[in-house]
C-alpha cells in the first residue's frame, strides 16, 4: 500500500499566509560579515571617490557617480546584515539610470506630478537663498553709512564679481532677499540663506564683516561646477594667512 505523505495538502488559506510568512523572512537581518570600523573606512573611501567624480565630471561622470555611491551604501548596510530586499527602493535610481542607456526612461522621476509650468528647481531656489544671505550680509555690513537698500544693493551687485556671480543685478539680490523674508523656515532658500549666513558669521568672527562677505563668495567661485549652488555649506571656515604684500 502506498504511504500517505505526512502532511495534509495546504488549504488556500495557509498557502497565503506561508507566502506572507516567506516574504518578511525576506526581510530578517542576518550577522555582520565585516568589522564595522573596517567597512566604514571602506564605504568613506569609496563615498569621496565618488563625490570627486560627482563635483567635477560631466553629466555622465555624476550618473556614474550616483550610481556607485548608492551600489556603496547598499554594499555597506548588506555587509552589516540588513537584508538586500530592505534595500531595493535605494537601487531605483540605480535601475532607472541602467534603464537609461537602454533608452527608457524611469516613470518613477519622468512622470510630472501635474501639468503646468514647473516650478523653480532646487538648485534655483538654493542659489535664490545664497545671494539673499550676501545681499543681507552686505547691507548690515554697511549699514549707517547714509546710503539707502537701493544704492548698498546696487554696490553690491557690482561688487561681487566671480563665475559664480556672473549675471547678478540689484534686482536679483533683492528678489532674492524679499522672497527668504516672506517663506516659512523649512522652505529650501531660507534653509540656505540661513547656513551661508552663518558662513559669513564665522568668516566676520576672523576678519571682520566686510572681508568676509568677498571671502565666502571667493569660495563660491572656486567651488567645483556641479556644487549644486552651495547647497551643503561651508563646514569650517578656514584661516588664510596674509600674503607678504599686506
């Protein structure tokens, strides 16, 4: 007689929540595979290749750039235990930009979230914060010298010379310094406004009020094409020693 299995066949039921069962497990963090100072010195090494790349190569080099900072991030937290399917959203852009060079285009970035004129980039809006907060930094730097905000503006149009500020007017830097008043303290440009001014601060602390402001955009000048307008600041401003001509 032919042995009957051991188990009954699964209903439709328990099929389902086996299915559910299997897929959290998915998800279950295993054991470290590697010294977790050793892969963090790992991931930073590879992180500031990367940035290398990013700040100073074209627009493929910053494709390639993304691509491999996050394949790092997934590489170090997979490394650590985290389970890969935990890290499948951070692999879309990655997917996307794979899709990219087969000549389709991701619907997760492409697809606008509704018709009309867009609105100002980020990088728009974070360059709109840097020059409220010289245009700020400038007036209070000379204030009580007489002349009104139109005049001091104007100045320091002229004043602020560099590839950075290439096609600044009066009117840009008061544009930019009326809308960082009047939006809340999350909006984008007063989040920059408020980290390049204390920039300025720490800048004026050294060297006082005025210099400062041609330091910090001598910085802005110098920053490599794809900073993104300044957008992660200045962590530290650093000592400039006084050349033999002063």
């Amino acid at each position: 007689m032919k042995k009957a299995p051991p188990f009954p066949k699964p209903t439709e039921q328990q099929l389902v929540a086996a299915a559910e069962l299997a897929f959290q497990d998915c998800f279950a963090r295993g054991p470290a595979r590697t010294e977790i100072r050793e892969a963090i010195e790992k991931l930073n090494a590879r992180l500031i290749d990367n940035a290398n790349l990013y700040l100073q190569g074209n627009l493929q080099d910053q494709r390639d750039a993304l691509a491999d900072t996050l394949l790092a991030v997934e590489d170090f937290l997979a490394d650590q235990g985290i389970a890969r399917m935990a890290l499948v959203p951070l692999l879309r852009p990655v997917q996307a930009l794979v899709e990219r060079e087969d000549n389709s285009l991701d619907p997760l970035f492409c697809e606008r979230a509704r018709t009309g004129t867009p609105k100002r980039t980020l990088n728009r809006l974070v360059r709109t914060g840097i020059l409220a907060a010289f245009a700020k930094a400038w007036l209070e730097a000379h204030a009580g010298d007489g002349r009104n905000q139109q005049l001091l503006l104007a100045e320091a149009a002229r004043s602020l010379k560099g590839p950075w500020f290439a096609g600044v007017t009066r009117a840009k830097l008061k544009t930019a310094r009326d809308l960082v008043n009047q939006e809340a303290s999350d909006h984008p440009s007063v989040m920059q406004a408020n980290s390049t001014q204390a920039d300025i601060a720490r800048a004026a602390e050294m060297y006082g009020a005025k210099a400062a402001i041609f330091i910090v955009a001598n910085y802005y000048n110098n920053c490599p094409p794809h900073y993104a307008f300044g957008s992660m600041g200045i962590s530290k401003t650093h000592h400039v020693s006084p050349s033999a001509e002063d």
